[in-house]
C-alpha cells in the first residue's frame, strides 16, 4: 500500500482530518497496513512500548481463550475503533487475541509516544483526541448500565441499534451479515444462549427482524431507533 493511500485512509477518520501528510507518516509504524482476512487471529508485533491500533476498515472480535480451548468474547471492534494503549506480551494461556469476521481487515498501529507528540504540537488534534476517547469511555459506563439495569429484549435492542449506528446505515431497511454466533451475542449483552434464541423467535414475532445463521434482516430501522429513545 503506497504512502499517500495510508495517509488517505487516516485521513478519512476525523479524528485524523487536520494532521498533514508528514505527521500522518511519522505517526505510523508499519511501512504498509495489515490486511488480514475471515477468521484469521491476527497477530499483532510485539513490543515493549506501548501501542494503539487503528481499525481503519471491517469487523474483528476481541476474544480471550479459556483452558478448556473455548473462545470467550469480550467485544466487536467495527471501523473507526481505536484499541490498544497497552504493553503487549507474547501470547500465552487466557491472553486476548483479535479476529476477523468480516471478509477482510485494515489496520495500521502506533506508538502512543508519537501520538503524545502530535498532541503536544497540536492542540486541535488533542482535544478531539480527548473527545474521541470520552465518547468511547462513556460508551462503556452505559453498557455496564444497561447490563445493570436493563432486560435482556433491552439490551439486545440496544446492541442492534449501536451496530446500525456504526454502520451509519441511511436506508430503512438494514441487512446485517451474521458474523456474531447467538453465543457471541449472549456474551455481550450477557445472558444465556437459550434467552437469546428466544428473544429473536419474540421480535420475529412482532415483525421487528428476521434471524438466520447467514444474516439479521432488519425490515424497519426506525422501530429499534425509537425503542432506543424510549429507554431511560
């Protein structure tokens, strides 16, 4: 991938869209992006400085194994998401690994030093920087909330309804590609597989979506999204 390619797809991100073409070089480490594809675990080089990953494009499980060989699912990363800004050791038993559930992955990482070092010369870019990383922290304050405080039909509509806002969906109709299991999802909002099961054959039911193994059809998106503005 060539220099000024990379710079495009940071720049895309708006976080990214005021630093020039020279910083946007210097702050990358990896002469080219990782592509990695479906189902691959993606191994990310280890170092001893602290690092921050950039999902430039698809869609990657945040997965730590179990001793019995069972993946055990922590969280979705979908483009646009930063992750990282830890010390990276070499792989081990109960480590957490990365994989792919889109047909293919773009990422590119960074040391958080340099990052340090644009901020400080640039002050526009860190107070979106700050921005960024408080709309992520108060994403994970609600998502404890919900699990709280929230039933289980809750928090599955509200999980549907942050992937379509990812997705930055614009049509009423939204087609899902089903790369999370009903375990996945029964993860993530944590309940139980059997609940998940039921609560799709409910919402089926009532005309809210249709579940496959190869997709979720979501007919009318504005039905979740006013659910959504509904919950206290």
């Amino acid at each position: 991938m060539t220099s000024n390619l990379k710079y495009w797809y940071l720049h895309e991100h708006k976080l990214f869209r005021n630093l020039s073409f020279s910083e946007i070089d210097a702050l990358c480490i990896l002469k080219r992006f990782k592509k990695s594809k479906k189902n691959e675990l993606i191994d990310l080089p280890f170092s001893d400085k602290e690092r921050i990953y950039f999902l430039k494009q698809g869609t990657i499980k945040l997965i730590s194994i179990n001793e019995e060989g069972e993946e055990l699912l922590i969280d979705i990363l979908q483009k646009g998401d930063m992750f990282g800004d830890l010390n990276l050791e070499k792989p081990g038993k109960n480590e957490e690994f990365f994989k792919v559930v889109s047909d293919e992955a773009i990422i590119c990482t960074f040391y958080r030093e340099k990052l340090e070092e644009i901020m400080y010369k640039k002050p526009d870019f860190a107070l979106n920087y700050i921005k960024f990383i408080g709309f992520n922290f108060k994403k994970i304050q609600n998502s404890y909330k919900n699990i709280l405080f929230k039933d289980a039909k809750t928090r599955l509509l509200l999980l549907l309804n942050m992937i379509i806002e990812k997705e930055n969906v614009q049509s009423s109709t939204f087609i899902l590609p089903n790369y999370l299991t009903q375990k996945d999802i029964a993860q993530l909002i944590c309940t139980t597989r059997q609940t998940i099961i039921s609560l799709f054959k409910d919402l089926e039911k009532e005309g809210i979506l249709t579940y496959s193994q190869k997709e979720i059809i979501i007919p009318n998106i504005e039905i979740i999204k006013n659910f959504v503005q509904n919950v206290k």
